[in-house]
C-alpha cells in the first residue's frame, strides 16, 4: 500500500528531534505498554493480520501524530478486541465481565529471558529454491502498486540495480488488502544496491548509494 | 476523521493542522505547551488507558505483573548499546574476530552471547577512511535490539525516515558530522530481515586502550552511522 508509512526519499518532514540523553522509555507507560505488547502474543485471533499491516493502516494524519508507542499500544488492544481476549464493555469498565474466565499467565518473570532471546525468523532454511539472481547482476525493481502490505519501497521502483548480496530464502511477507499473508512463498532477499543518481537525480553525489533488501517477487531483470 | 481545511496547504501546514485536530479526535484536552513542542503528541489520557488495560488483564490472568516489570528491566538495563560497543571493541581488538564478524554477523555477535529477537540475521558494516555506513528503516523502525537495545526516537522519526536515504549527507550534517565529497555513502534500508550494525573506525590514539577501555568510547549513534567514535580525549561530551 502507498501509505504515508513508506516515507523514503520524502522531504520537508522538518529538523530531526535528537534527544542526547533520551530514556530508553520516556514514560512509565511507554515500558508498560512495549511489556503488555511482549507478553500477549499468546492472545488474540487464530488467524493473524501482519502487525506491521496494522501500523500501516492508521490514517495518515494519526500515524505522523502518534508516537511509537501509541500506534503499538492502538493495535494492541485492536487484537485483543478482534480475537475476544477482551471485550469492548471490559475495556470501557477496566475490570472483566462477570464470569468471564480466568487465564493463567503464559508469560512468567522465569520465562522472560527466554522468550525476549527468541528468533523470530522467516528465513526458510528447510526448502532449497533456486536463486533467479547472482551476486553482481543488474536488477530492476518491479515497478508494482500493491493495496496490501509489501516490503518494496516506493523509492526503488522502477529503478535499476545491482544485486550485492544473497541473503537466502525467506517467506514473503506481502498480504492482501485484509493485511492477511498471500502464502509463505520461500524465495531469496537480496540486498540490491541503487546509486544514488538513478534514485535522486544529476544533483546528488556520484558516489553515494542506497542498499535495500528485497525479496526475489521485487525484481526483473534489467 | 475531520479533515484539515480546504485548499492547497503544504505538508509543514498540514502536519500542524493534524497536530491541533489531535485532540479533538482523541477526545482529550491537549495542553497548548505540547503544541510547541517538535515531538509528536500524545494524548494525555494515553498513560492512563495503559494502566486501564494492565490491570483489566492482570485481573483476568493474561499477565504476570512482574513479567511486565521484567521486560521493562530487561530492555532499561540488559537489553541496549553497550552490548553492541562490546562487539565493535572485539572487533577492535582481535582481527581474527573482526574477520569473523564481517563474514558472518550473526554468529560473531552470538560469540559474545548476544542474538534472539530483532538480530536473527546480523550484517555488520565496516567504516573506512573512503566509505561511510547508514543506517535506516524506511517503511518501519527495524532495528538490532540485542545489540543496541529499542531504538531511540529520532531513528524512528519521520525527519529521520525520509531523510536518510534522499539527503544522508545533509542527515549527517544535523548530527554535526561533515563528510568530504571522497568519502563513499552507503544507505542501509532495512527492507527484510536483515539487521545491521555500523562498525566504526577505530579513532587514533587508542592503541593502548583495553577492551573495556575502548567499548566506553563507542556510541549508540556510531553503531547506526550518524557519528563517528571520538578519540578519548574528545569524548564525555559525545
């Protein structure tokens, strides 16, 4: 989707906000709510919708105006509302239905080491897929509008490259309008790399470049 | 969602007007102080919504408040940047670990005990004389957090984000670091599952340090390329 999540190579965004000594949570409520988002994956509907999907979706206005945390702690309770872990009455009243039942927390202070150690990876090192790519060929990004979620910038369609590396084989993680994934398809993420001047223009430096990685569905030949 | 006023608007106007529609849509009073302040705004009732929903599923047995107490912990204390510094200093240190690192970031970082969420696929880029590592995420806010703990909010940032890959010498400039025209920049957008860890250049003067001695020097923002590692003399400010 071209949301105002994929916000490469947009200007007039204003000064960057550096905060030398910035907290690794400004608030109390900012570590509560990033611990609750941690230790409720075990709650909500069967069938997930891509989180980053999610993100995506706030309209625009609310996505630029609300912090990190917010846009986290918005789809959080989304998920539990949508899967019935909670319901809207109790969230209203802070306290359970009468007679709801009880669960026993999945996530222990034991068990947080571990379960913050935990690979997520979507790399498929069980499937063999043939590359289509080798290292140092030109590539061209698709040039494609996808209404659902992608991992393709705007910034690089359309635009020619060189493949640096072959990361392997990893699920697509591509969705259809719903947010929900089109199928694991396994394929190799490279990392292509666009000289700045094919990207920006005449005026930028010859030297520069921009690396993105990008699933094998990305690309053609160029 | 009200919509700002009709007619041609910039995006600096537009960005205003959604920030002072803001509370409407919240439903909240927002403070007129918040309105001059360059961060993005948050709704005041948003701490105690948080705290509304804690309790409602700690009530319902869905969490162990002490297992929230210890992931905060774990990212406040254990989970941040001087872990990161730790690897570069190695790298520093022991070039037989720095070959390792470069040819395989994910094992080498692993080799100090450091892996798991957000750093399943480590690459680590190296800092020359000539080239200039950058690190970004366009679409999101990737980031490696076992090695540098949760990113710090600029990184996350729309300036930051939009910025980085169109205009990076002019990113580094805000951050106070000029880079002359033969230095090569190389912008890392954090597409895929990738993540990525600036080594920086080891600065002069350091030969005698030990490890533990140059892992102080290394900084948050020389792990992710928007500042270089000061030589000792010169850093404390940094």
């Amino acid at each position: 989707m071209n949301g105002i999540h994929d916000m490469g190579g947009m200007q007039d965004m204003g000064p960057i906000d550096y905060d030398p000594h910035e907290p690794v949570f400004h608030e109390t409520w900012e570590g509560r709510a990033w611990a609750l988002m941690r230790t409720t994956g075990g709650f909500g509907p069967a069938r997930r919708r891509n989180f980053r999907y999610e993100l995506e979706i706030l309209p625009p206005a609310d996505y630029l105006r609300m912090s990190y945390y917010e846009r986290f702690f918005k789809t959080l309770v989304d998920r539990l509302l949508s899967g019935n872990a909670i319901t809207q009455t109790e969230l209203d009243s802070g306290h359970p239905d009468a007679g709801s039942p009880r669960a026993t927390p999945p996530v222990t202070p034991a068990v947080v080491d571990a379960q913050l150690a935990r690979r997520g990876s979507l790399r498929r090192d069980d499937v063999h897929v043939k590359p289509r790519f080798k290292i140092g060929q030109h590539v061209r990004a698709r040039n494609m509008n996808p209404v659902g979620h992608t991992r393709l910038p705007r910034y690089v369609r359309a635009r020619r490259g060189t493949i640096v590396r072959d990361h392997g084989v990893f699920n697509l993680q591509d969705t259809n309008a719903d947010g929900y994934t089109l199928g694991p398809k396994p394929q190799h993420v490279y990392t292509v790399r666009f000289s700045a001047r094919e990207l920006w223009g005449d005026h930028v430096s010859v030297r520069d470049s921009v690396c993105a990685d990008l699933w094998e569905d990305y690309l053609e030949h160029a | 969602m009200s919509k700002p006023a009709e007619g041609p608007i910039d995006r600096r106007e537009f960005l205003k007007g959604a920030a002072a529609l803001a509370p409407q849509a919240a439903g909240t009073q927002q403070q007129d102080d918040h309105l001059h302040h360059d961060h993005q705004i948050v709704p005041a009732d948003i701490a105690l919504r948080v705290k509304a929903l804690e309790s409602l599923l700690i009530e319902k047995g869905m969490v162990d408040p002490a297992a929230l107490d210890a992931v905060v912990d774990a990212y406040e204390r254990k989970i941040g940047p001087r872990n990161g510094a730790r690897v570069v200093a190695r790298a520093w240190s022991d070039s037989a670990y720095r070959r390792r690192l470069l040819a395989d970031g994910t094992a080498a970082v692993a080799e100090l005990g450091y892996g798991g969420s957000q750093a399943e696929h480590m690459v680590v880029l190296e800092n020359t004389p000539k080239v200039h590592n950058l690190v970004v995420c366009t679409l999101c806010s990737c980031y490696p957090w076992p090695v540098l703990g949760l990113p710090p909010t600029w990184y996350k940032s729309a300036p930051y984000r939009s910025r980085a890959v169109i205009d990076p010498r002019g990113v580094l400039k805000e951050f106070g670091l000029e880079l002359g025209e033969d230095v090569e920049i190389r912008v890392w957008d954090s597409t895929a599952d990738v993540r990525y860890l600036v080594l920086p250049e080891r600065p002069a003067g350091t030969d005698n340090l030990s490890e533990d001695e140059l892992a102080a020097l290394v900084t948050r923002d020389a792990m992710v390329g928007v500042a270089n590692v000061l030589p000792p003399r010169k850093a404390g400010t940094a």
